[in-house]
C-alpha cells in the first residue's frame, strides 16, 4: 500500500511518469527500442529463487516475490484502469524519430491491446 500510495503521489501530484522516463532517454541515446523493465519482473526472479532455500526464509522469500508480480498487476490492471481508463502496460518503448507511427497497428500490438482490455 506504502509503495502504491507513493507512486500515485508521484504520478498525479508530482505529474512523473515512467514513459517520459524512457522517452527521455530514448532520445539521448538515439536507441530505436527501450524495454520497460517492470517490478512484476523481479517479483518473477525472487519466486523461483526463493526455492533454493528451505523453512521460514523461503516463505519470506516467496511471499516477497509473489507479492511484488501482485503489486505491480494490481497498479496497471485495477489502479490505473479505474484512474487513468487505461492499463499503460507498455513493454517496449519505440523512439518516434527512427519508428515514426502510421497510425497502422500491428499484428502483435492488436493482440497484446486486446489482451491488456480484457485482463
């Protein structure tokens, strides 16, 4: 809750988002593609991680990673859905100065929006 409510203040009080984030050095790099690294990611890591352990600090473990692929699902899915009407669940970011957008979407962006609308 402490990690949602600080994030929402970042968002809306601060006006800080991650995609000007990765926009910005998108430009400085001059980088056709940047990956969205999401904490959902690292949430993945510590699960299977945490089965190389045994009693109480594999529980902490998994329930450390379980709850951090839960946090960030609950942020884009219901938080941002019911706030911004969007889930904003971006994996990659394209620079507009080498990918320029033609309003066509792709194969794979129809399936991954149809996805993101009905998760």
């Amino acid at each position: 809750m402490i990690v949602e409510i600080t994030t929402l203040i970042m968002r809306f009080g601060f006006h800080r988002q991650s995609r000007d984030y990765y926009s910005n050095s998108l430009n400085k790099k001059w980088g056709r593609y940047k990956f969205h690294w999401h904490h959902l990611f690292l949430g993945l890591l510590i699960v299977p991680v945490s089965l190389a352990f045994s009693g109480m600090f594999e529980r902490f473990l998994f329930n450390l990673g379980l709850g951090i692929v839960l946090s960030d699902l609950v942020h884009h899915f219901i938080v941002l859905n019911i706030l911004v009407g969007e889930s904003e669940f971006h994996l990659i970011y394209k620079n507009k100065d080498f990918c320029p957008e033609d309003g066509i979407l792709t194969r794979r962006s129809k399936i991954l929006n149809k996805f993101t609308k009905e998760v």
